[in-house]
C-alpha cells in the first residue's frame, strides 16, 4: 500500500468580500503499509484540511492524491476516520455501532458481528459488547469509535484529534492502546495532534507544518524503537527529536 500526496493545495473561495483562503500549498508527502504519520503544527495551519483530502471529503485545488496508484476521488472504505468527536449511534449497543459500516455494505448481521466482534476483543470492549454506548465512559465510547473504523478493513487509518478530550491518564492508556492496535494490525495511520510529547511517542515520521498557509517545513524518520514504553519519554533521543520539532514550531511562527 502507498498514498502520495503530489503538490497538493487547496484554496477555499472568498466569503463575504473577504480574500479566498490559502489552506495548504505544495504538500508533498507519501504514506506506505506499515507507517505511523502524525502532523504536528499549530491551530489553523490545514492538518486537518490535510486528513480531509486524505480522506476524500475535500479535493485539491491543485496537485493530486493516489492510493495506490489511483485518483482518491471522494471517500471509500479503504480509508476509515476516527474523530476528536466519535460521532457514535447513541441508539445503538457497542457491537451496533462497531458493525455500522457493514451494514450500511450490506453485510448480513451475523457475518457483521463476527467481524465487529474481533476488533471488540481487541479492544478490550468484550463485556461490554451489549451496553449502549451513552452509558459507556468516554475513553471507552473513543475505544468503540476506533472500532468500527478498523471493521471495514481499511488501508489508511485517519485519526483527527482522537484522544484530546481524554483526561491525562485515560489519553497515556489510549495511547498504548492505539499502538498496539497498529502493530497487530499493520494499518498505514496518519494521526493529528497538537501534543508534542504525543507525537514522539506515537509516530513512526512527524511531520512538521507551517501556519496558514500549511506547508510541510520538516520531515523526521524516528530513531525510536516500534515497541514503546511510557519511560521512553526520558530517553535522550526522544528528548533531542523534541527540541527539533519545537524549534521547527517556533521557526514557522517566526515566518509569518
């Protein structure tokens, strides 16, 4: 699996007199199987406009996206979201929820269940496979959110923002979760946050962006090892790839 992103931007129209919008120019970026992207950069700077073009609810004003050699033209199930805001059938139990997008292929119930219910157990969701989801704590309502992004089997993982709302302890938890999820998985994941501790924990590249305009002004392969432990955070290279990503923070600012 590979995504390219060729020189893509995009240019929101003008709004009530106002100048159109420069969102993102001239990303270049390529995503293969295996790899755990996160964009770091500040509020407004188009990581999300970014995702949405990953995504294919927006399209480029100039430039293109492949998957796999071929035009992303809109969305697809070989493309899965996991927003800040789950976005959960509140009507529905867990495993109702997990399946909601075989259903919606038309997938039988029981063939749609026997898929949920792996990433259910996978999650540590299995007692809870019944429960409606409003009764179910946030992190947990995040975990059935991840869920049913994984069901439908998808090449890319977009996750905007998925633990920002998680108090510190639950979002360290997640965190793990998260990975280990993509090690069992394999999934190719590109991953927004504004945490830079988050960032070097979880990705396997960062990528640095600028203010408005969005642009790509650093790439970093991590040095650090796939498998992960909290203490990490200690370690002089996580240390050192922090200062690099916060001064390439400040230098965009200084930009503007």
């Amino acid at each position: 699996m590979a995504l390219h992103i060729d020189q893509a931007s995009v240019i929101f129209p003008a709004a009530d007199r106002q100048s159109p919008t420069e969102a993102l120019r001239g990303i270049d970026l390529t995503i293969d199987s295996g790899d755990f992207v996160v964009a770091l950069g500040a509020s407004g700077c188009g990581k999300s406009t970014l995702l949405n073009l990953i995504a294919g609810f927006l399209q480029p004003t100039t430039g293109r996206i492949l998957l796999d050699g071929s035009p992303v033209t809109g969305p697809g199930a070989d493309r899965s979201v996991v927003f800040q805001k789950h976005a959960l059938m509140p009507w529905l139990n867990v495993v109702d929820n997990v399946a909601f997008g075989l259903k919606l292929q038309g997938v039988p119930e029981a063939a749609r269940h026997k898929v949920a219910d792996r990433f259910i157990d996978l999650l540590g969701l299995k007692d809870f496979r019944t429960a409606p989801v409003y009764k179910l704590s946030g992190g947990m309502q995040q975990r059935v959110g991840i869920a049913r992004a994984l069901t439908c089997d998808p090449k890319v993982l977009l996750m905007d923002e998925p633990l920002g709302a998680l108090d510190a302890l639950t979002r360290e938890r997640a965190q793990e979760l998260i990975l280990n999820i993509w090690d069992t998985t394999h999934k190719a994941v590109f991953f927004i946050t504004h945490s830079v501790e988050e960032a070097l924990f979880m990705g396997t590249k960062l990528i640095v962006m600028s203010p408005r305009p969005g642009r790509i002004t650093d790439v970093i392969d991590s040095p650090l090892p796939r498998e992960r432990p909290l203490d990490i955070r200690d370690s002089r290279e996580f240390i050192e790839i922090a200062h690099r990503v916060r001064d390439g923070l400040r230098a965009g600012h200084s930009d503007e």
